[in-house]
C-alpha cells in the first residue's frame, strides 16, 4: 500500500488533464451517435488522449478507418522517441514490459522523467502503477463523459485545452527543477523553428528528431549540471 500510495501522489497533477479531455471525449462520441460502449472500448485500447477526440471529427466525416489509424500512428509517433530513453528500464519488468510501452504517454512519460523514489521503494512497481491507475483514470473518464452526453446543458467548448495547459505546466516545472535547462531550451527553440518552417501539422517529428539528436550529442554534458542523474535505472 506504501508504494502505490506513493504513485497515487506522483500523478495526482494528472488527474485534472485526464478527467477534462477524457470527459470531453466522452461527450463528443455520445454526440457523435456512439454508444458507452465505444467511449469505454476507445478509452482502454486506442488511449491517444486529445488524438481520440479529433478521431470523433474524422470519423463523422466519413474517413475510412485504415487512414484513422495511420494518422494515429504518425500523430502519436512521438512516443517512439519517449520510449528509447525507458527501454533499458522497462524490459526488465517482465510481462509488464508490453503494457508499460503500450500506456506511456505525454503525461506519465513527464512523470516518469522528474520522479525521485524514496530509499527502499520498489521502483518497477511505482511506474506500473502509475501507468496502470492513468489507464484506469482515462478508461473511466472516458465512459463517465458518455454518459453525462445527455445530462449536461452548458457548451463544453474548449474544455480539450486543458491538456495544453497541462503541458505548460509541466515545462515550467522542469525548467525550474533541474539544474539543467539544455533539454527545455533545445525543445523550445526545435518546436518554434520547424513550427514556422513546417506548420502545425508537420513540426512535431522533425522538432523531436533534432532535439533528440542534441540530446545525444550533449548527453555527457547534460548528465554533468544535472549531478551525474541517469536515466536508464
């Protein structure tokens, strides 16, 4: 009970981005003519947060379903490059390794980066469980935004920024957290620059490939102002 205690506190900020957009989602696909059913099943294997409210537009207009998904994919590719620094880390959790992959998402992969455990703390069991309980908190959100579709008489609108105001936060935080700001300011500097080169639909994979790229190459560097942390235990 200790140690899931403990990771109930580290994603307790999560809670309100998880509530509001999966609520929001929710709401959307009721509108949408979808039943609970599919708000539940979408919540517990398509789990893309924000991408899963713009699927509701997309699949409303009639776009077939294999381009659905291959949108996903490249919208969501982002994870691929989330996941290379926790791989060491979660191929020794055993038959938790594919959930672990499966469920790492903006949030949690932003917890997972700036947690510190306790002496003594079974370390693998506080990331399953906080993958597991934003899994369950989505899940739920989800299902609860579905059937609140035909109770609520006020406009939702824009309750979906809630993950961006989620982000911000979590920017700041870490900016002011570590003693290093190179991985804070690469990102930054990447996102606006391919943002203005490419737009706003094409500038995610190219700003994270050259921050990655930075972040290889001045890893030494990094590791030295933030006191020799590593990220692979």
């Amino acid at each position: 009970m200790k140690t899931f205690g403990f990771a109930v506190k580290q994603i307790i900020p999560l809670i309100f981005s998880y509530v509001f957009v999966g609520i929001a989602f929710g709401i959307l696909i009721h509108e949408a003519g979808y039943s609970v059913l599919w708000a539940f099943l979408s919540g517990a294997f398509i789990y893309a947060g924000s991408m899963q409210i713009v699927m509701v537009s997309l699949m409303t207009s009639g776009v077939p379903l294999i381009m659905i998904g291959i949108m996903t994919f490249f919208i969501n590719a982002r994870h691929i490059f989330y996941g290379i620094g926790f791989v060491a880390k979660f191929s020794k959790m055993g038959w938790k390794y594919p959930y672990m992959v499966l469920t790492l998402t903006d949030e949690t992969y932003s917890v997972f980066c700036s947690i510190k455990y306790p002496e003594n703390m079974d370390e693998e069991k506080v990331d399953f469980y906080i993958a597991l309980i934003c899994h369950v908190l989505w899940i739920i959100s989800c299902t609860i935004g579905a059937l609140a579709g035909e109770m609520l008489f006020f406009d939702m609108k824009g309750i979906e920024f809630s993950a961006t105001a989620f982000f911000v936060v979590v920017c700041v935080n870490q900016y002011y957290q570590f003693d290093s700001h190179i991985p804070v300011i690469t990102g930054f500097v990447s996102a606006i620059v391919f943002y203005f080169l490419l737009g706003s639909d094409y500038f995610i994979l190219p700003a994270l490939s050259v921050s990655l790229i930075i972040h290889t190459i001045m890893k030494e560097r990094i590791d030295i102002q933030m006191g020799g942390m590593n990220y692979d235990n």
